[in-house]
C-alpha cells in the first residue's frame, strides 16, 4: 500500500521532482493526496517498465513531469513528454510503457454514484411495504420467476433449475427484497449483501440489460400476489426503488467485470 503524503484538512506544496524515487525495476508509487473526491498518486517507472491494457471504473487524468512513455488509450497512441496531459474516461482501455524513467501524476476522480434517486415519499412507502414482503417474499418470488421464465424464456439457461424447484433461489431474492425494503434509507450497511449478489450474477454472467426484465416481472408478481393491496401508489415507490437497487448492482458487477 502506497503511503499518503499528505493530510488533507492542512494546506501543502511541494516541488515535484523532490518527491520522485525510481525503483530499479517496475513502479514506485506514492499517494500525494487522496480525499473524499479524488486520489493524485505520483508513478515513477523504471525505463522499459510496461502496465498492460485495462479499464478504470473512475475517471483519470495523467499529467507527465519528466521521462517518455507510450500511453495507448481506446487504441490511439499517446507520447508521454513532460507538460503532457490526458484525460481518462471511466471504463476506456489504457495500457502503457515507460520508454525512458518517467514520472507522471495519476488522478482518479470519485466513484460513479447512482443516478437514479428515490425521494423520502418513496422511501416511506417502500419501507412500509417490508413487513408485507416479509409474509409474502416467497410467494411473490415464486410468481416472479413463474412470469419471467414464460415471458423470457432465454433468461432461463441462466439459472440452476434445480434451485428453482427447490424454493431456495425464491426465497434468497425474496430475502434480498425484504433487506432492501427495510433498509433502503441506509444502503451503506446493504453492502455486503449487494456484493454477494454482484459475484454470483458476474459468475451468471448477468448483463445490465437484463435488470428492466427482473424490474418488469417483480412488479407484475407483486401485484398479482397483493392483489387490491398493491396501490398504484405502492406499484410507483417500487418502480422508482428497484431503478436504484439495479443501479447499485449493475455499477458495482461492472467493477467486477472490470477487475
Ligand atoms: C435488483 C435485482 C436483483 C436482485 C435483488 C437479485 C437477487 C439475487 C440473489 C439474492 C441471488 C442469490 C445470490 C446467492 O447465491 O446468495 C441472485 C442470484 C442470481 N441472479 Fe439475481 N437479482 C437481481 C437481478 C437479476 C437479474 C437482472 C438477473 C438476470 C437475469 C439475475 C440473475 C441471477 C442469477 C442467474 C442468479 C444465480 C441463481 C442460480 O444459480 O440459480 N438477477 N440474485
């Protein structure tokens, strides 16, 4: 683990080129300054070091202090000279090699947040919903599946039938449900579950796509299992709540994907 140079909550200046140390072989690294927003972490590489190809699920941006290097970034060739600088979009495929010694700032912005936004109403709602879910999770999971295997039939490939005939895969989502429903005003403790979750769909390879197809068919079996109880209003909480939990998902399965 790199050490980080500075605190913070202080002001710091420095000259650069102080700070640089090249290792013999490979890549010596030292956070600068990382917060809450962003990591700046200096890179100094021995000459002929490379870093193969892969994404970042963060922004970056590269900015060269001394050396030269070779930076392919989405297949277009970058020459690493000091005073270079270069902007990194999320997820674009960079790999890179230092021709010379070269030392360069590496920025990573923040993680991607969810997009989607559920409102307090919402939050209400669907946190009033739980106790139901609670006596109803296995019944309206059972139906869930029921639907989606009809209505997507290609999706099926994707599970164990044998747990489909068992219950047991119906009640583990009707348990993530219930969990979401109760704590869907403090997702920060959900995290655990949600990456369990995230490792078994990867291993499923789960798509991004898919999650509207889960969202389409929870939404039908709860009404069709709620019957009159499933209010309009209470259709709209779940509609606007599960937008966000497949976000949560799908963000963190690309990370894994990713990795
Ligand atoms: C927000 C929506 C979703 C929730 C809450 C959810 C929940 C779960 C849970 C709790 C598990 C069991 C994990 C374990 O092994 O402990 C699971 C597994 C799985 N999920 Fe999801 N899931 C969601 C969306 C999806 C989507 C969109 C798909 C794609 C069709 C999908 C496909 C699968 C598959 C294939 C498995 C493995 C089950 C098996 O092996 O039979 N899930 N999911």
């Amino acid at each position: 683990m790199p050490k980080t140079i500075i605190n913070p909550t202080q002001c710091f200046n420095t000259i650069l080129s102080d700070l640089i140390e090249y290792p013999k072989n490979g890549i010596l690294s030292k956070v600068i300054l990382k917060d809450n927003n962003a990591q700046n972490t200096l890179f100094c590489l021995a000459a002929g070091t490379e870093i193969e190809e892969h994404t970042s699920t963060r922004n970056a941006t590269i900015t060269v202090i001394e050396g030269k290097g070779n930076l392919i970034l989405a297949g277009n060739n970058i020459i690493l000279t000091p005073g270079v600088f270069v902007f990194m979009p999320a997820n674009a495929p960079h790999g890179l090699q230092a021709e010379d010694k070269l030392a360069f700032i590496l920025t990573l912005s923040e993680h991607h947040q969810p997009k989607a936004k559920v409102n307090q109403k919402t939050i209400e709602i669907v946190k009033s919903t739980a106790p139901i879910l609670k006596q109803h999770g296995q019944e309206i999971t059972s139906r869930m599946y029921e639907i989606m295997f009809e209505k997507y039939p290609e999706v099926k490939a994707q599970f164990s039938m044998s747990d489909q005939a068992n219950g047991s895969q119906h009640s583990r989502l009707a348990t993530a449900v219930y969990n979401y429903a109760s704590h869907i005003d403090d997702l920060e403790s959900l995290k655990a579950m949600v990456n369990k979750i995230a490792h078994r769909h990867v291993q499923n390879h789960v798509l991004p796509e898919q999650y509207p197809i889960v969202g389409e068919c929870l939404l039908l079996a709860i009404k069709d299992v709620l019957k009159e109880a499933a209010t309009e209003e209470i259709i709209t909480a779940w509609g606007e709540a599960y937008q966000l939990l497949a976000e949560i998902f799908i963000n963190r399965e690309q990370e894994i994907y990713n990795s």
